[in-house]
C-alpha cells in the first residue's frame, strides 16, 4: 500500500468518527430540548394551577365577606326594629301609667311639690311618697297613693321623672292638655242648636199698604 492510499483511508477515517460525532451531537440537542420544553411546559401548568387557586381562594374569600356583611345588617336591622319596638312599649306602658295615675295624682299636686322640698333636718335627697289624707279608706275606694307609688313601675316612673328633672315638664304638659280639654267641652256646650234657633224664629209676611193697592 503507497503512501497516499493510507493518507486516503486515514481521511476517510477521520470523516467518519467527525460524522458521528456530529449525529451524537445532534441527538443530544434534540433530547435536551425536548427536556426543556418538557421542563417548562409542567412549570406553565403549576403556574396556571397556582393562579387558579388563587382565584378561587378570592372568590371564597369574597363570598365569605360579603355573608358576614349580608348577616351583620340583618342583624343591625333586627336590633334596630327590637329596639324602636321596645321604646315604642315603653312609650305606651309611661303613658298607660301615667294616664292611671293621674287622677288620683292631680289633686295632691300641691302635697306632691311640699314633699319634694328640703326637707328640715334630713340629708341628703329625701323622697317623700305618703301624702296627708290619703292613708284612710274613706276615699273613692281605688286605694291608697302610697301603696300606689311603691308599686314597681309607679316607683320607676315617678324617680325616673325626679332624676331627669322632667316632673315640673310633665305637670305642665298635662295641665295644658287638661285645659284644652275643658275649653274644647265649653265651647261644644255654648255652640247653639241649629234646629232649636231655626223653630223659634217665625217668618214675617211683607206688610202691603193701602197706597201701593189703590
């Protein structure tokens, strides 16, 4: 074998082990990035996983807050209304109580303002609630005041009325409307019978002279 035929086989060698090389190469590069694109697909999925959990956590979080919103007005309202109901009861039963009272109250209005006078001799705040002449049963026979005012809402009321300084107001109010009352009544009793006026006026016939006849 001359020099060039081995030059030649050693060339063709060397062209081999390169070409093989080259393919080695080029299956590595498609399986790494199969790899890769492998790698990175899963990462896109646990991220869309990941913003959907997200969402949904909001959203849970959402509907939970606007519940607690939703039972915390209801509750609000209903507070509301059981409290307009229970001032509108005892709106009623002061004035159920003080209608009551009053007629046995307004006579003694004078022994009621002497009793609520420093008293001589006492310290302190002295609340007096037997009045003079109203311990006997001589009356209309609807009791004694006394035993009256130490019922639980007629005390209540009565030192409800002389801590807030409201008994003076109360008086009055009661006074006004009693007297408009009693002059609405006046005037129904001085107001003329329509039919009584009209049968007591008698109509007039038109006197004719004797010049206008002739």
């Amino acid at each position: 074998m001359t020099a060039q035929e081995v030059e030649k086989a050693q060339r063709e060698q060397r062209l081999v082990v390169i070409t093989a090389e080259q393919e080695a190469q080029k299956i590595r590069i498609s399986e790494q990035n199969v790899v890769e694109i492998d790698v990175f697909r899963r990462r896109r999925q646990a991220e869309i996983a990941r913003q959907a959990a997200e969402l949904e956590a909001e959203s849970i979080r959402t509907l939970a807050d606007a519940n607690k919103y939703k039972m915390l007005a209801e509750a609000q309202s209903k507070q509301a209304l059981i409290e307009a109901e229970n001032a509108l009861s005892n709106a009623n039963r002061t004035a159920d109580l003080i209608k009551d009272l009053w007629p046995q109250l307004a006579p003694q209005l004078p022994y009621i303002l002497q009793s609520l006078a420093p008293q001589p001799g006492v310290l302190g705040d002295a609340k007096i609630y037997a009045f003079p002449g109203l311990n006997s049963n001589n009356g209309n026979g609807t009791g004694d005041i006394s035993k009256l005012m130490l019922s639980t809402s007629g005390l209540t009321l009565i030192n409800s009325l002389l801590d807030e300084g409201k008994l003076g107001t109360l008086i009055q109010q009661v006074k006004t409307a009693l007297n408009s009352e009693e002059i609405s009544e006046t005037k129904e009793e001085e107001k003329p019978n329509v039919s009584e006026v009209s049968s007591t006026v008698t109509p007039q016939e038109p006197s004719i002279s004797t010049e206008e006849v002739s």
